[in-house]
C-alpha cells in the first residue's frame, strides 16, 4: 500500500492572499501620479466661476510644492520614528534603509525651482536669461529661498554621513523659514501667522512621514513583539499631532477667512474650495487612523491594523499634494 501525499495548496493560495510585487509597485506609482497631477490640474476646477485669475504658473509652483513638503516629510519621519523604536525594549537593531539622503536631494532640487521663481519675479522663467540670482540676496522671498535650497543641500549631506540625525538641524531651517514665507511683514501679525504654520508643517511632517517609516519598520521587523508595539506608540502620538494639526489649521483659516464670511469663501473662491477639499480629505485621514487604532487593540493578529495604516499613508500623500496647490493659490480677500 502506498501512500499518496495530496497536493499542496499553499503556492495557489499564498498567490491570491498577497498581491504581487509588480502589483504593489504598479499601486505606488498611480498614487504619486495622482498627487503629481493633482497640483498641476487642481487650478483650472478650483478657479472656475469665482472670477479670481491664477497667478502665473500656479500649476507648476503647486507641484514644486508638492515635492518639498514630501521630501521633507520622509526625513523628519524617519528621525521621529527611529526614536520611537529606540524608546522599545528588546526592539530589533535593523532599520529600513533611509531615504533621507534621497529625499534631501529631491528637495534641493525642488527648492531650487521654486527660488529660479522667485529671481524672476514671482514669474515662471522662459529661459536661464531670465533668472536674476543676485537680486535673491536683496529681497526677504529671496533669502529664504536661498535659505531652503542650502538647508537641502545640507540635510541630504548630513543623511548620508556616519551622523545622519545632524540633519535635524537644516530641516529645522526648512521649517522655520516655510513658515517665515506663508506670512510676509505686511500681514496682520505675522509673527502670529508664522508661528502657527510653524506648528502645523511640524506636526504634518512628522505624522506623513512617521507613518511611512512605522510601515517599513513594521515589515522589516515581521514576526518581532516589538513591531505592534511600536504601532501602538505611533499611534498614540499620532492623536496628538492630529490635535495639534486641526487646532494651528483652524485658527490659520479663521485669520485669512473671518467667521462671518468663511461659509462665502469656502465655496466661492478657490482658496476656500482647496481648502474645503483637504478638510474632507484630513477628516477621512482621521477616520482611517481611528479605525487602525480600534484593530490594534481588538484584533487578534495586531498587524491587521496594517491595511488601514496603508490606506491612511495613501490618503495622506493626496494630502500633501492639496497642500501644495493651496499654497500656490491666491488668498482670500478680507471683506
């Protein structure tokens, strides 16, 4: 008599469990295609019928945007989060490899675009002929720029160097002087305004790109006690970025669109329109994050708060690139 050892399914059930590699790639791609495109395209909808014209070049300056607010995400995430890991007990020593020195390079790149516009004026240069460097020295847009483009340079240096956590510092810059530019000295209080903008691009930076790099250390480190429990500790830092977010959000909405016209604004002119849409989106983001809290603590497998977190850092990065058109458009008037 012999014995016959039934096929095994594993191979055919393991294929349609998990998506391929080439899947996921292909899923990556059509988001960071979608929040490119969203900054380029978003102008023309959100313009219309208000009778506001787009300044020059706002879909281009939307998208340089874009990609300065993701590239400074990644490294601040990737610094907060390392923290975290290191505050664990019996934590794993591996990390995901960095993409600090990449994303330093990126945003140099990007904030160079943004200072060639800035030399001409505001205007999208035709030709390097256009482009006055020496007169960024003279001007306050000027110099900040300048001030963007070097802390860039520097932090993608420093990544890459045996001290990547040096590159706190000129991100730190990066921060400081985004929030000096949101709110030149002719603003009412302006200080006020900086120092709310201050707050809020922290506490987005930190939650984007925590959430990213919590992920990649969760799959590095599959198997290990150590992974859900540093989800958790994002987690619950991550409400209080939330908090801190919607509150510097409200107050800096409330100073450029006073009460009693803010419900007008939302929806007839194009800041208030863009704004409405990323109010929805970070409410959705909310609602993403909660629901991978409750399967953290309900779930009997803790990882299965993965596919909300996934969601989450999808929705968070359509975030970003609304972000970055809001900053292009032209602000409300104060009636």
């Amino acid at each position: 008599m012999t014995l016959t050892r039934p096929p095994s399914r594993t191979t055919d059930a393991g294929s349609h469990a998990r998506p391929s590699g080439t899947g996921r790639a292909a899923a990556v791609l059509a988001l960071v295609a979608l929040g490119a495109l969203i900054p380029v395209f978003g102008p023309s909808p959100a313009l219309h019928g208000t009778g506001e014209a787009a300044p020059p070049g706002t879909g281009g300056i939307g998208l340089l945007r874009t990609v300065l607010f993701a590239a400074l995400s990644i490294p601040v995430g990737e610094l907060f989060v390392d923290r975290l890991a290191r505050s664990l007990r019996d934590a794993p020593a591996d990390r995901p490899r960095s993409w600090s020195p990449y994303a330093g390079a990126v945003g140099f790149v990007a904030a160079l675009g943004l200072a060639s516009v800035v030399a001409t004026g505001n205007l999208v240069p035709g030709s390097p002929a256009d482009i006055d460097v020496g007169g960024l020295y003279e001007s306050r847009d000027g110099k900040l720029a300048l001030l963007e483009v070097n802390a860039f340079l520097a932090a993608a240096l420093c990544a890459a160097s045996r001290r990547p956590a040096t590159q706190v510092w000129p991100l730190a810059a990066v921060v400081v002087a985004e929030a000096l530019r949101a709110h030149p000295p002719t603003e009412h209080s302006p200080l006020i305004g900086s120092g709310l903008t201050l707050v809020h691009l922290t506490c987005a930076s930190l939650w984007v790109g925590g959430l990213l790099y919590a992920l990649r250390t969760l799959a590095l480190w599959r198997g290990a006690a150590a992974g859900p429990a540093l989800l958790g500790l994002y987690a619950r830092v991550a409400a209080v970025l939330l908090a801190a977010i919607t509150a510097t959000g409200v107050c800096s909405s409330l100073r450029r669109m006073p009460p009693g016209t803010i419900l007008d604004q939302l929806t007839d002119t194009a800041y208030g329109r863009v704004l409405l849409a990323k109010v929805i989106l970070v409410a959705a983001v909310a609602a993403l994050a909660l629901w991978a809290r409750i399967r953290l603590s309900r779930a009997a497998d803790p990882l299965a708060a993965c596919s909300p977190a996934r969601a989450e850092v999808a929705a968070l990065g359509v975030v970003v690139a609304v972000s970055g058109l809001l900053t292009a458009l032209p602000l409300p008037i104060r009636w």
